[in-house]
C-alpha cells in the first residue's frame, strides 16, 4: 500500500490536527524552531505525538529564518521516498517555513501530490504545483557561479561550451532573477542559492 506522508510546519497544534485528522496520514514530518527557542512549539509538537500516537511523526528543527536550510532539508527528506504520496500543508506555523516547504515541494514536482491551505471551516484550497524552468546547462552555470565562477570566463572553461552559449545561460538567469552583476562581477541572488542547492545532485 502506498504510504501517505503529510509535511507540515507547527507553531500551535490546531492547524496540523486539523489537516491530519482530515487525512488519512501514515508519516508525519513537522517543521519547527530549534529546540528550546519556542515553548509553544515544544509543546505543540508533543501534543500532536500524544493526539496521533499511532502516526509515524519525525521533526526537522531549524531557525524559522533560514529558509535555504528548511528547503534543503525538506527536499532531502522528499527525496527518501520511493514509493508515497506526499502532500504538504503550507496553513501553520511561520510564513518563512510555508515558502521554505513551497519552494522544496517545486524542486520535486513529480514527487509531491499536493499543496494546501487548510481552512478552519473545512476544506483545502489546493495551490498550483510549480517547476523551476531551467535547462540544464543554465543549472550548470548557476552551480558554477554559487562556487565561485564569477565571470563569464570563468563559466566559460567550466561548461565547455562557447561563449556566446555562456551570455546566454548567463542572461536568461539574470531576467529569472536567479542571478546578478556584469559578465566580470557575476553573483547568485538568494533565489539562486536556493535553487542551486536544492537542485544539487552531487
């Protein structure tokens, strides 16, 4: 039987019952602030293993605010599964962590089944399931610029590819706002970090 996996941030325990209760869940992965930062997330968490004891539950702990973290590890976990249907409450906790769990969940389209708020009168309003458009020499290109490959020149021996291919792929990153500066000063936005690492596959 496939498995059905529900990801979801927690900051007080109303929302993520609510959506669990409403599902038929066999794993459950919480997103929360580290450890001993938020009693109220402490104890939401143990409310929600005390309230679904017989639900798999396993908890990514990290600063709200490093959102690359949260997705990188969202992704990660994503990607351990084989065979499952995954869906992804976007309702709780902080909006740092619903963009983080959004942006995990466009990196592995074909992995994740769905997307949702979950509205207090019942329901879920479904949000549209995104990729990130990019071929794969334009990943190549970010990759090398997050290590460090800050000229077109430098991309250029890198990619092995010509140089008016580099402008290109350089260019087009630049209009998707996933890269910025001249062709000698080249740097990733924090939207190309992001994708960078999640899109990793070394």
């Amino acid at each position: 039987m496939t498995q059905q996996v529900l990801i979801s941030a927690i900051y007080t325990s109303e929302n993520v019952a609510r959506a669990v209760s409403r599902s038929a869940v066999d794993r459950l992965i919480l997103i929360g602030d580290k450890q001993g930062a938020s009693t109220e997330v402490d104890q939401s968490i143990e409310e929600i293993r005390d309230r679904f004891a017989g639900i798999e539950i396993s908890t990514i702990r990290e600063s709200p605010y490093d959102m690359e973290r949260i997705a990188s590890r969202v992704a990660d976990i994503i990607d351990k599964f084989e065979d499952a249907d995954i869906s992804v409450n976007l309702t709780p906790g902080r909006k740092t962590q619903s963009f983080a769990q959004m942006f995990a969940a466009y990196s592995r389209p074909s992995k994740v089944d769905e997307l949702f708020y979950q509205r207090e009168e019942g329901g879920r309003t479904l949000v549209p399931s995104l990729s990130i458009d990019m071929n794969e020499n334009e990943l190549q290109a970010l990759h090398g610029v997050v290590d460090g490959g800050s000229t077109t020149q430098n991309l250029h021996s890198e990619l092995d590819v010509s140089q008016p291919m580099v402008y290109s792929y350089v260019n087009s990153l630049r209009d998707s706002g996933y890269m910025e500066g001249d062709n000698q000063n080249l740097s990733a936005t924090d939207a190309g970090s992001l994708v960078s690492r999640l899109l990793r596959t070394d």
